[in-house]
C-alpha cells in the first residue's frame, strides 16, 4: 500500500478516534449540575423535540447550544482561550477584542444578567461592550414602546429612558471604529416613537459629567452616580426639582469587586481595575412588596440590601438585583403613581424617584407573569417608564418580551 494512503488512514483513524473518545467523556463526565462556577450562569438545558422545533429548525438550533455549554472540560478549554486572548493584545496599551457566548442582558447569573453572544473591548484594564447600529433589530423597540402608546389611555404620560453605556464616553478616541455610535442608534429610535411618548435625554447630562465615576469599570452598568445624573434628566423632562446629590447619605462597600464583563471574559487585565460601589440611602419610609418569578411574595422595609456588598454580585445591593415584579409604596400620599419596565440599569435609577411618588411598580419582562396594561387601568397608574440600557436595541428577543408583558395572561 502506497505510504501516502498509509498516512491518510491512521489521519482519519485518529480524528474518529478522537471524536470516539470525546463522545465518551462526554456521556461519562459532561456538566451534570446546569450551572458554568467560571461565567457565573446557568447553562442550557436539553430542549425538547416536538414536530414544530422540529419543523422550524429551532431544536438543533437549540441543542447544539446545549451541547457546547454541556462539553467536557469546557471551562479549562475557556481557560486556555483566555491565555491566547491575552497575548492577542494588538497595540502598547494592551487593547484586545474579546467574542464570547454571552451578552449581558438575559439568563440567571446572580443578578441575571447572561446570555446570547456579545464583543467586549478591553482597554487600560477596562471593559467595554460593543454597539452594533441596526434599523432592523432596532425596529422590535420600537414597536414594543408604540405598543403601549397605542393601547394605554391618552391620560397616561410615557417616558422612555434609553441609557448609554461607557463606550460611548470612555473608549479612547483610537478606538472608537472598533464600535458603533449608540448617540446614532438612540435618536433614531426616539425619532420612531409616537408623539405620546416622551423621550429623556439622559445622554447630554452623562456626557457633560463624563469625568466623573458614572460607569464601573469591570461591570456594564452605571454606577449610583450614573443613575444619579439620569435622574436629573428625568426630573428635568417632568419640569420637577431632583434632590441634591449632597443630600444622600453615601453607603459603600468596604471591599473592591469584579463585575459582569469581568465574569463573561475572565480577562486578567480586567484584576488590575477592580470597582468600588456604594449606594445613596433615601432615608424615607416605604413597603417594597417582592413579587419573584414564581409569584411568590416578601416584603421589606428598604429597597438597599447591603449584604450583596459581602457577595460577588454586588450590584444586587440596588432593589435585591432583577425581581419579576415590585410595588414601592411610600407615605407621599398626594404624589403620583408610576409603572417602570426596566432592564436592571434602573436597579440603581428607581430608589431616587421614591420621594417623587407614592407607588412605584416595577415589572422586569425576562421574568414577570402579570399583564402590565391591565395593572396599569387596575392600579390607576398615571404614568409609564421604560428604562433599557442601549445595547437592548441589538436585542429583538428582548424588546418582544417587552412587548409580551403588554398581551399576556389577558384576562387575568
């Protein structure tokens, strides 16, 4: 037999094997527990086949994602693609463009936030997640938002709060072709509402204080600062006076965190620039009625939980982290009443309304069960807030769930 065909065979005789042996660790040692310690998530469960998954295609889709989060030693083969990511760094300040499975708006890590797929760049030991400028899965925002102004009384005011993220103030200027501008994407949405809805520029006031900690470094949210300077905005929009950041009693960890894009990358460079975080009390009396994703309910007196600051998620200091459902009621008996479907950037956002309103519900859509335009009529809510960070606009899959809380369970 010619050599060739020789090296040919054991070729083929040892990629079968290998995949033999693969196959085999798989079934005997695979990740039985449903839960990634490294990426600080739930991984996919094993869907199930019926002839309409089948038909559309969804359930390969569907298991392949199983079967890659499930794979035998994927958290050292993570490990090792992090070591070659980070000798990847292309330019003498370290920058490197990180891809992993995961973005940070959907999924069940400890303050629920991992998902889907996303693109960090990490610069000077900061993270930063990218913005794709896209009229089409932008478009699912917007109808979701024109849905509620279609369909809630006239009498309702709408607002609507889509918060920039870092990259848009911080990533040096070398580098902003590496992502999209989300100043482009914002008005071009806000510019598709319907005139009922009331557009907030929190964009103009994070710029003009951008040197000021609003952002974390290692996390994708804004800090108790950020959401501080939104709320300015929006107290600017109402035509009401915020109160004055002196006035809040400043509450902060004793201890530095990694955050969420810390936890999707791994990036070494991101423990060089660990975050401090801290929240502002509102020193008011109130019920924070807790409603979680199995309608089970618990009440509480403050809408801070300091334990989270002993704990890797910290950001679950703001309201307890991602609830299904809330409803705060204060003693300002003669204010308003607001209704918020928010992703968790309005965790650190909403404590600042308290003295502003009387009741304040709070619908998260990745988990909450009641239908919103029937709690609003119910309730006699007076107004509605949408509070999402921009990347929600890359999203579709979260602007339908939006929009689902508006048309589910319609009769209940």
């Amino acid at each position: 037999m010619h050599r060739n065909n020789i090296y040919k065979i054991i070729n083929v005789a040892a990629f079968i094997g290998v995949i033999f042996v693969f196959f085999i660790l798989n079934l005997l040692f695979s990740n039985k527990s449903g839960i990634s310690e490294r990426e600080k998530r739930e991984l996919a469960s094993m869907p199930n086949l019926t002839v309409k998954s089948y038909i559309n295609g969804s359930f390969f889709k569907d298991y392949e994602t199983y079967f890659a989060d499930r794979f035998v030693f994927r958290d050292s083969f993570i490990h090792i693609s992090d070591i070659f990511m980070s000798l990847k760094g292309y330019a003498s300040d370290g920058v490197e463009i990180v891809k992993t499975n995961a973005n940070l708006i959907n999924g069940s890590s400890e303050t629920n936030e991992v998902s889907n797929a996303g693109q960090f760049i990490i610069v000077n030991n900061t993270g930063f997640e990218t913005f794709t400028y896209n009229e089409y899965f932008m478009s699912f925002y917007i109808n979701a938002i024109n849905y509620y102004a279609d369909n809630l009384s006239k009498d309702i005011k709408i607002y609507s709060i889509l918060a920039p993220t870092s990259i848009e103030f911080n990533l040096p200027e070398k580098y902003t072709s590496l992502t999209e501008s989300q100043k482009k994407g914002i008005d071009y949405v806000n510019d598709k509402f319907r005139d009922n809805v009331n557009s907030v520029d929190v964009y103009s006031n994070l710029e003009t204080n951008k040197d000021e900690y609003l952002y974390f470094k290692t996390d994708h949210h804004w800090t108790a600062l950020g959401a501080y300077r939104a709320y300015e905005a929006f107290m600017l929009e109402k035509g009401e006076k915020p109160a004055a950041i002196d006035s809040y009693e400043r509450i902060e960890s004793n201890t530095e965190y990694l955050g969420s894009i810390y936890g999707i990358t791994s990036n070494k460079k991101l423990e060089n620039n660990k975050d401090i975080i801290w929240y502002y009390n509102i020193n008011e009396p109130l019920t924070y009625e807790v409603h979680d994703k199995n309608n089970e309910v618990t009440y509480d007196e403050s809408v801070f939980y300091p334990r989270y600051f002993n704990r890797e998620g910290k950001y679950a200091v703001f309201m307890g982290g991602d609830v299904a459902y809330a409803k705060i009621t204060t003693k300002n008996t003669d204010k308003k009443k607001i209704m918020i479907i928010k992703d968790s950037y309005a965790n650190a956002f909403i404590p600042f309304l308290i003295p502003h309103y009387c009741e304040i519900y709070v619908a998260d859509p990745r988990s909450c069960q009641y239908n919103i335009i029937n709690t609003i009529e119910q309730n006699n809510i007076d107004e509605l807030l949408f509070v999402d960070y921009t990347m929600t606009l890359n999203l579709p899959e979260f602007s339908e769930m939006i929009k689902n809380l508006a048309i589910q369970n319609p009769n209940e």
